[in-house]
C-alpha cells in the first residue's frame, strides 16, 4: 500500500505534528506500507532554514526508511498572521504540483494549519483517490481564541472553506473526543469521524535518572525544576506563568524553558524587568535531546489559556512527562484535566488563576507523598497512550474496506 502523506512539519523539526506523523508513518512502514512525506524545508517555529537544508523548488531524502519530499515555500517566523498565511499557502500551492508526480493509494493531510489540506482535497480530485483529514486543531477557531486576528469578515470565511473540507474529505482522524463532538455539531457526518489521541513513543521516552552533567552545566543543582519544553506559542499562556513566578519565595524552585516561539521574546523581557533569579531559558533542542532535558526536570509544565477552544485540546508533552514519570501541571480545562485526574498522574490548576497555579506548584514540591503518588499515575497513564498501539489503529482506518472502496 503507498500513503501520501502532506504535512507542514516533519523531523529534524520537534513540534507534536512533526513528532506524531514521525512516530506513525515509522511503524507503518514495518507493516509493508510505503509512506511518502510531502513537506517544506525545516524551518518552524524560528522561520530559519535548518542547517544542511536550502529551500529548493523539489528535493528527497530518507530518514529512518521514510521517503521525504521537501518542496519550496514563502517561508516566515512563526507569529504575523498575514505572513504566516502566505507561508501555508505557497506550501499548498507547491504539495499540490509536487502531488501530482507522486503514485499513491491513499493521501492524508494534518493540521493544525489546514491549508495542507486544501492541497490534499484537489489531489483527491484530481487523482480520484481518497484522502484523511488528520485534525490536530480547530483551526480557524483557535485564531480567534488567542487573538492572533480580529477580522472576523476573514475568518468567517476560512470557516467556510474548513467545513467545506470536513464534508469533501472521506475520513477525518482527531485527536481529542471534543473535536468530534464540535464537528458533528458543525453538521460533519459522524460516521466518518475517527479519534486517534497523541500518545507516546515508549522505546523513546522511558524512567532514567537526572543528568547530572547538564544539571551542572545549568547551574541546577539541587533545585526543584518545573520544566516546559516546547513551543512558546500565543495559546500557552506563558507570561502569565512568570508573572506568578515572580511571587515565589522558596529559592528551591526554579522555572526552566526548552524552546522558541512567537511569545519567547516577549516572556524573557517581561521576566528581565521582574528581575526574576528563578528562571531560566534555553534555545529549542534537538529530537533526540528532548528525554535528556526532561530528565532533570521534577514537574513538567502544560499550560494554555482560558478559553472554551482549548477545553478540546490534549497537549501532546504530558504523554511525554508521563512516561518519564514526571508528574504533570497541567493548566488546560476539559478533555486533557479528565485524563490526567483519571489517571492522577498529576495536579491541575484553574487557566490564568494565579493563587490556585502558585498553591499547586507548592504541593508539588513540599508533599512527597502526592508526588510518589502521581509518579505512580503517570506510569499508568504512559502504557494506555503507546504510541505504537495508537499508529497501528490509525493504519487499520487507512487501510478500512469503508474507505478504499469509495
């Protein structure tokens, strides 16, 4: 079977799309699938090329026995909603023409941003082959959510143009039960409506002890280190986080920040004007590097903020935290605060409630007992979202007789 598979990010980037695709599109391949990747050039969330790439109008590589196409597109930082946009469309533009050229049996397409999918839909047309839409966010919604774009006459137009693909695609694949629910409330027929939640590689991200070495290249030691490693995005909330963290007074407790983002240089200042001794940020790092980096973190942090959008979203970090088995904090209302009290594998905090993140943070550290409780929840947790169990559920609804036979 070939799958053509058209995403915005794909690895050396780090980001949850790239990461979810990698992990998949590599299990499927050892179940006789040939997994074409139909991509840009690295380049999220800085809008730098990577090095060792140029943006070229077509190039291939292999990585971990995955065909990789990298085609040309207008690339920018990750922030600016004009420039952003003319970044996703010439990448649609190039995916669709490239598309063409390529044999496959079925195309799937991600989001969050969904112009991946306007390339995917003309292909499936053109092609006459059927195609996933592979809905990572509510997108245009999540714009609104964060404020990223105020013209609403613009957004109410992309809306349309999102619920015409959901009705043009032959399946959609989600990854929160929310999202299911939003869109059969749209109208979307939910027959064709799958759930895949993000999960974890397990051969990947495993209990090991704290690094020592980077914990004293960081000037760490002895510290109780309550980590975000991520993107530092509009919808995350961040300078709400150091401005709470302003106002604690243990000088145990630090902050640590793994990443870049459209918010990394507005947070650094606001912390620089708070004269904050208890932070510290470090530039995004590679793949491979993320474990080592949780590794000497005590709390992993997940925030996003208070807004009915998110109560949809599941973080893909906390898998990551859990099977680590470091407790989580999580700051997200609804589907995600449900797993983790499910499996209390952490503690929650109200979004952007101050006095209810700084007493949270206080237990984490001050009461052993929780804490070893929770390590327990995460272990728990970390087995029920395998990744690999979760990529071969996903494989069985491209390969479904339902679909193929359309």
């Amino acid at each position: 079977m070939k799958i053509l598979f058209i995403t915005d990010n794909f690895p050396p980037e780090v980001n949850a799309p790239a990461t979810r695709t990698y992990e998949h599109c590599r299990e499927w391949i050892k179940d006789d699938v040939e997994v074409t990747i139909l991509t840009c050039v690295p380049n999220f969330p800085q809008g730098k090329v990577y090095e060792g790439y140029r943006n070229k109008l077509y190039q291939t590589e292999m990585i971990d026995g995955i065909k990789v196409v990298r085609v040309w597109s207008y690339i920018s930082e990750n922030k600016g909603f004009v420039r952003r946009t003319l970044d996703y469309m010439s990448f649609a533009l190039s995916s669709f023409v490239a598309g063409l050229f390529i044999k496959t049996d079925v195309i799937i397409a991600t989001s969050p941003q969904f112009f991946t999918t306007w390339s995917a839909s003309m292909l499936s047309l053109f092609k006459r082959k059927p195609w996933i839409f592979e809905l990572r966010d509510i997108w245009p919604e999540s714009i609104r959510s964060v404020g990223a774009l105020n013209k609403e006459r613009i957004l109410d137009f992309f809306e349309k143009i999102e619920i015409a693909l959901y009705h043009h695609a032959d399946e959609i694949v989600v990854v929160t039960k929310s999202f299911r629910k939003n869109l059969i409330s749209r109208g979307i027929d939910p027959n064709k409506i799958d759930v895949v939640t993000n999960g974890v590689d397990l051969s990947v991200y495993q209990v090991r002890e704290k690094d020592q070495q980077l914990l004293g290249e960081l000037g760490l030691e002895g510290k109780f280190i309550i980590g975000y490693i991520g993107t530092l995005g509009m919808a995350h909330s961040l300078d709400f986080i150091v401005d709470a963290i302003s106002e604690i007074e243990d000088e145990e407790i630090h902050f640590l920040f793994v990443g870049h983002g459209a918010e990394k240089r507005k947070i650094m200042e606001l912390a620089s004007e708070k004269k904050l001794t208890n932070v510290t940020f470090l530039d995004a790092v590679a793949k491979q590097e993320v474990p080592r980096y949780l590794s000497i973190v005590d709390v992993s942090l997940s925030p996003l903020k208070r807004a009915d959008t998110f109560k949809g979203v599941i973080p893909s970090k906390i898998f990551e935290a859990a099977a680590m088995q470091k407790p989580i904090l999580l700051g997200v209302e609804g589907e995600a605060e449900g797993i983790v009290k499910r499996f209390d594998s952490g503690l929650c905090f109200i979004p952007e409630d101050k006095e209810d993140f700084l007493q949270k943070v206080l237990r984490l550290k001050n009461d052993t007992a929780l804490y070893a409780q929770l390590q327990k929840g995460c272990e728990k947790m970390a087995k029920e979202f395998n990744r690999k169990v979760l990529a071969d559920k996903m494989l069985e609804i491209v390969r479904s007789e339902k679909l193929l036979n359309q």
